[in-house]
C-alpha cells in the first residue's frame, strides 16, 4: 500500500526539494549578509566624512564670511571688580620715632558708608602724648636758660663796655700829664710816662679781652639755644605723631577692609590689633563708579577693540548683570602664567549702573561679542 513520504516515519513532513535548490537559497543568505555589511561600512564612513567637514574652519561658507550676525561668538573673560575713586589707609608712619607696631583703640565697621572728614581709626597715642609733655616742659626749661645767659652777657657786656671807658678816661688823662712834662720834675715826668703806658696797655687788653668773651658768650648762648630748639623739634614731632593716630575719610565712600599678614595670621584687624606702620590695612571706595579689572590672554586680544559693549555679571550675585564697555588695554604684556612665550594684557571695562551689592574684589564674568565674529557678519551683509 502507498504511504505518503513522513508518515509513520521520522522523517520531516516537507517535502524532499533537490540539493541545487538548498545551494542556491544558501548563496542568497551569504549574498544579502555580505551586502549588509557593505551598507553599515559606507554609512560609518559618510558619518565620519561628514564630522570632519563640518570641523571649525573647514565649510566653505565659513571660509568665504557667508555667516549670519546670529551665529556670532561671545568672548567669556574673568575679573574682579574695582573702585574708580578710591583712597588707601595706611598706618602712621612716625617722625623722629622708632615705633615697631601701632595698637588700635578704635576702629569703623566694614561696609559703613562715611563722609570726609568723619573718624576712620584712631591708635594708642599715649606714648605720643607723653612725650610732647615731656619735651614740651624740657623746651620751656632749655628756653629759660637761654633767656638766663643771654641777661649775663648783656651784664658782662655792659660791665666790658664800662671798663673800656674807664680805661679811655685814664688814657685821656695820662695823655694830658704828659703835655706838662716839661713843667715837673724829672722823678714826676717818668711816672706820668709810666701812667700813660699802663693806660694805653690796660685799654689794648680790654679791647682784646672784650671780643674774646663777646664770642665766648655767643657760642655758648648759641649751644643752649640748638638744645633748645632740638627740644621743641622733638616736641612738634610728638604733637604731629599724636595727631597722626587719628586717621579721618578723605572722600566719602564706604569703608572695605584689607586683608593682611597680622599677629601670625591673615585676615581682617579689629580694635585692639597691632598694625605695623605704613601697612595698608583698609580703604575707602565710592561705590557709585565701578570698573572691571581683566587678564587677557594673547589669543584673545585680537577679538577686543576699545569701545566694544559688554555685559557684567556678578558671580556672587548671579541675578545682578549690568551693561559695561571696553575702556583701555594695557599696551604692555606680561608674562603668562605657564609659559612666558604666552603673554597676558590688563584690560578694563567699565561698568554702567550702580547697586548697594556692587563692591570691590568681586569676582565678575564679562561676555563680549567678539571683533571676528561682528566682521564675518558684516562681510556677508
């Protein structure tokens, strides 16, 4: 009896096709996998083809300036913010005084909006004031024996002067005896020679004598009075040195403390601190004009022109953005921070508005649309 192929057997109920057929399907299957691959390959390379040409500086359009003002650069430059108008206080520097520190007895607040004039800091002057007493009453006793030699010289002087009269007188009168030599004897004659000589000898060595104490007593007058008047110099000093320890505003500004290397630490000085003299320890800014100090590196200079509009923005404070303008560059380059072929210019931006937040020695960002991009704009217009 007939049985179809596959029943009642293991065989597979697909009919039996022939074996040139199962070759051929098994090319396909290797023809179609080999062209996928090919497919994927060719895409890999037109991706990477692409990047490539869309790199800075290689489209076409680029190159020929064809780009409109909406693809333009923003430059990012950082800085810290700085006070236009702005006056440094130091600490007294003392004349004809070797003072080693200064102490402080009272001191402003930061951040307190004063006016010229008002008191900024005051130091110990005790040590000022008590010299100026002292030296105050040492000038007044150097003084007095001044005044107590020059009434001696005048006495002598007058005492001189009345001697060298006498002495004149008696020269007279010898004189005048000897006119009558011929009327006396021989023994009256030579006595009144010998009187005439002991006048004319006495008046000679008073005159001598009067010049000789005349600039004794002027030197010795003149050493009391350079004692004296060092004494009143020391004096003065003391009374300008008191004064100095009161420092009062120059302009009207807010008060911005310094940081500085103080008692081991750094930091801010507070009353009862020791400043050395000439540190400068606070300043007094006016806030209601601001600028923008920036480093610029080499490969950004040629991006910035004076006179470019920028913005300012505060990190602090990032809801604060003020409008700002390029106002100098500084000519001179200095050296880079890692290299010295790279060269770093200071520039300044000055900064339009003002608000109570705005203060020195802030960290800013400044956005400024770049010089290239603004000249590809107007070569494709």
């Amino acid at each position: 009896m007939y049985s179809p192929p596959g029943e009642g057997h293991g065989h597979s109920s697909e009919p039996d096709k022939p074996v040139s057929f199962r070759r051929e399907r098994g090319s396909d299957r290797w023809r179609r996998t080999i062209f996928s691959a090919f497919v994927l390959v060719t895409a890999l390379v037109g991706l990477i083809t692409g990047c490539k040409s869309r790199a800075p500086g290689s489209d076409p359009r680029l190159r020929s300036g064809l780009v409109s003002s909406n693809a333009s650069t923003t430059l990012r430059l950082k800085g810290e913010t700085a006070a236009v108008r702005a006056r440094s206080i130091q600490a007294p520097l003392l004349a004809g005084a070797q003072v080693g520190t200064l102490t402080i007895t009272r001191l402003v607040h930061s951040g307190t909006r004063v006016k010229q004039g008002d008191l900024l800091v005051e130091f110990d002057r005790q040590a000022q004031l008590r010299d100026f007493v002292d030296k105050q009453a040492e000038s007044k006793d150097e003084n007095g024996k001044v005044l107590e030699e020059q009434a001696k010289e005048a006495a002598a002087l007058a005492k001189d002067q009345t001697e060298i009269k006498q002495a004149e007188s008696s020269l007279s009168k010898a004189k005048l005896e000897m006119q009558k030599v011929e009327l006396l004897s021989a023994i009256d004659a030579e006595k009144a020679k010998e009187d005439l000589d002991e006048a004319q000898a006495t008046l000679a060595q008073l005159k001598e004598t009067y010049d000789l104490k005349r600039k004794a007593a002027q030197a010795s007058i003149r050493i009391l009075e350079i004692q004296r008047d060092r004494t009143q110099e020391t004096m003065l000093h003391a009374q300008a040195n008191a004064a100095l320890m009161q420092i009062h505003s120059p302009i009207d500004g807010i008060v911005v403390f310094n940081t500085i290397w103080k008692q081991g630490n750094m930091g801010e000085v507070q009353e009862g601190d020791q400043v050395r003299p000439g540190v400068s320890f606070l300043q007094v800014v006016d806030p209601s004009v601001m600028e923008v100090a920036v480093p610029v590196n080499q490969e950004d200079l040629l991006d910035l022109r004076v006179g470019q509009k920028a913005q300012v923005r505060l990190e602090a404070y990032p809801d604060l953005t003020f409008e700002g303008q390029l106002e100098s560059i500084d000519p001179m380059g200095q050296r880079g921070d890692f290299s010295a072929k790279l060269r770093k210019f200071a520039a300044t931006f000055s900064i339009q508005g003002n608000d109570p937040r705005l203060m020195p020695d802030l960290s800013a960002a400044v956005d400024v649309k770049s010089v290239s991009s603004s000249n590809n704009a107007s070569v494709s217009r």
